[in-house]
C-alpha cells in the first residue's frame, strides 16, 4: 500500500509549501504549457493544473474536470469559492452599488465583486 503525504480533498488550493511538497511526493508531472503545468494525482489518476509562478500573481492548484483542452479550463469560479473559504463572511452588505451581498472578511466587498473588480485573490 502506497504512502501518501496530504490527500487533497478540495478542488482547489494556494500554491503553498506543504501543497508543493504534495504535488512532489504524490503527482506526476505530465506536460507544460506558457502559464500551467499539467501534473496527474498518483492517488486517482485526476488531472491538476498549477500555475507557474509568478510573483505579481496568486498561484493556485487545481483539480481539472478533464485533460481535454486543460490549458483553457476556466477557474474563475472555484478561485471565488476558495476566496470565501478563506477569508470567510461578514453580515456587513457589500458596497458596491446595487448589490447587497454580505462581504468577505477585512473587504467592503463582496466575493465576486472583491475578485472580478478589485482583483482580490485570496
Ligand atoms: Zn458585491
């Protein structure tokens, strides 16, 4: 029976030191593009797309629903889940005009208006 480090249950992370160390120890690397790396999980066989690095940018850590055109899957959404996941809610409204969702934590704003306006990541 085969050891592994972190089994990951989530579909997204931060490119953290102990992910990497996962990504290391439990994936295989399978190809590179200009912005991902294409790595499949020696646990299930998935597919996870990591961004390369870039120190002006968040990397992330994802789980792909397919190989097929994996440089072109759209992340966007599951970037705002793990956003919320991380900074977690307030019951404060957000400011921005018209909308009335509750804010992340330490944001005036909500979710989708902190990451598609501000640019807010994690
Ligand atoms: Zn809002």
């Amino acid at each position: 029976m085969e050891q592994y480090e972190n089994l990951l249950i989530e579909s997204i992370y931060y490119a953290e030191t102990s992910v990497l160390a996962t990504i290391n120890a439990d994936f295989t690397y399978i190809e590179g593009a200009p912005w991902y790396e294409l790595y499949q999980y020696k646990y299930d066989q998935s597919f996870w797309r990591l961004d390369r690095f870039d120190k002006l940018q968040e990397q992330f850590f994802l789980k792909l629903p397919t190989r097929v055109d994996w440089t072109n899957y759209n992340s966007q959404d599951l970037q705002i889940e793990l956003l919320v996941k991380t900074r977690g809610l307030t019951t404060i409204p957000c400011i921005w005009q018209g909308c009335a969702k509750p804010t992340l934590q330490g944001l005036a704003f909500c979710e989708r208006h902190a990451y598609v306006e501000m640019g807010i990541r994690k």
